[in-house]
C-alpha cells in the first residue's frame, strides 16, 4: 500500500498520493502566488496577511522549499505586470523589493529566471528617461575598452553575436544556352548579356564579443573586430525579438547587427540614450 506524499496516509495500491490533496497542494500554491502578486502596489496588507500565507502552505501541504518557490513565482508575476505598462516606476521598483525582503529572497534566487536583471533593466532604462546618467551596475574584471574622459559605463552584455550585412553580387537571366562553339571556345553573342545584376543583403556573422554602453558610444571587443560608434553617429535603429540592428551615417557604412538575447532592452537603450 503506498502513502500519500502530501498527507503520509495510506493512498491505495500503486498509488502515491491522494487525488484531493493533489488538489489542495495546486490550489494552495495559486492561492500564495496571487497574494504575492497582488501585494505589488499595497505591501502592507501582504505584511498584514503574512500568518495567513503562512497557514495556507500548512493546510495545503505546502512545505518550507515549495513556498519559496511560490512565492519567487508570485514575485516573478508581479515584476510582469509592474512592466505590463512599459516602464517600471520607482513606486513598483520599492513594492518589489519590499516583497523580497519581506521573505528574504536571494538575489541568486530571484534572478532564476532573470527576474532580478530585468528590474535593474527597468531601473536604467527609467534614468535614462529621466534624464540621468544611470549608476547601477558593478562589472567584475577588466574592461577590454579604452574609455574616454567621464565616460560612464552604463550596461554590458556579454557574449554577443555581431553581424554586418554584406552585399552579395549575382547575375541572373544571364543563359549560356545562346553561346556557339567556334573554333576551340565559346563565343557569347549580345543575346546572352541580358541577365541582370542582382543585389542580396546577406546578413554575414563577424564575431563573438562584448558589447559595451556608455553614455557616450557602443563599444564592441570581440576576438578579431574592436571598434566604437559614437550615439550621435546612429541614423537609425532596427528592432529584433533577440538584438538590435544599427545604421550609422555615411553613405558606406552597413548595417550592423548585435543579438543580445534582449531585444526589448537593447532597443530601448540605444535608442534613449543618445539624449542625455
Ligand atoms: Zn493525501
């Protein structure tokens, strides 16, 4: 006879648990959840309701690493509906950190899913918007980038895959099939010099690298291409769901592309920063 997992009781042959503590174990998790999610603009009332939460886990055989679990999840929820609107405000930014503390959730676990990243995503991209110069990253080691004169570091993204759009010439139409054979080679005759030349924007993968942001230029290092474009130098800006595609001025300059996993972020970077 097996027990039960949730209430230890006998649950029948073959079986490891009961149907209706299933049941109470899934419905207690949403119920936790949804408290923690609904907490983001009233922290209070979850600071008020916390012996609550706390009996839901029991009565719903909610054990200690599972309502972490729950409640990062009902955080994770929140820190989505706080960017539900577009940007995070500095009220919603409190509300979360609030939530984490609350629980003392770790910043490892709260960056599971890279939660805890995109506040900090959120927070930068609000400074800009405001106006300032945003100081809220630490970067561990050296910096392959030789900054200038008050240059702030703004955000890095590691191990990014930059393109460059290369044109690719072909001819087509162009047939063989009106040559003669004279004498030991081919002569074309003026019929065979129709096709036309054709243009393709190929879209060519350069290198591997970091890409750097300061208030003032992108920098990317890679192993074998290193080089910076000033803000003001970006003509336009093309969004991906996983990067960004950059257009500087001058007539030979080709598109370049960067794929940072974050294309939301990315775009709303580069194409804010430039105004501060
Ligand atoms: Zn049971």
């Amino acid at each position: 006879m097996g027990e039960c997992v949730f209430c230890n009781e006998k649950a029948g042959l073959f079986r490891k648990e009961h149907k209706e503590c299933r049941q109470l174990f899934e419905s207690g998790k949403r119920k936790i959840a949804s408290m923690v999610e609904k907490s983001l603009n009233d922290h209070q009332w979850l600071k008020d309701n916390e012996s609550q939460l706390k009996e839901i886990a029991i009565q719903n055989f909610i054990d200690k690493k599972t309502l972490t679990k729950v409640i990062i999840n009902g955080w994770e929820n929140a820190v989505d509906m706080a960017f539900e609107d577009g940007i995070l405000t500095e009220e919603e930014e409190v509300g979360l950190v609030n939530i984490s503390s609350q629980f003392s959730l770790s910043q490892f676990d709260l960056d599971e899913n890279g939660y805890y990243t995109k506040i900090v995503k959120g927070a930068i991209l609000r400074d800009i918007l405001e106006g300032k110069v945003p100081d809220r990253i630490n970067i561990n080691g050296n910096l392959p980038f030789n900054f200038q004169k008050s240059e702030k570091m703004i955000w890095l993204f590691r191990n990014v895959d930059y393109f460059e759009q290369k044109t690719k010439r072909t001819y087509v139409g162009g047939s063989q099939g009106f040559s003669v054979r004279i004498a030991k080679g081919l002569y074309y005759r003026v019929g065979s010099f129709k096709g036309e030349r054709v243009d393709t924007q190929e879209t060519a993968f350069v290198d591997t690298g970091m890409l750097g942001v300061t208030n003032k230029h992108i920098y990317f290092a890679g192993e074998n291409k290193s080089f910076r474009v000033r803000h003001d130098k970006i003509v336009s800006f093309n969004s991906y769901s996983d990067g960004i595609g950059i257009q500087k001025d001058g007539v030979s300059a080709k598109p370049q592309m960067f794929v940072t996993g974050d294309g939301w972020f990315v775009y709303n970077l580069l194409s804010n920063v430039s105004n501060l």
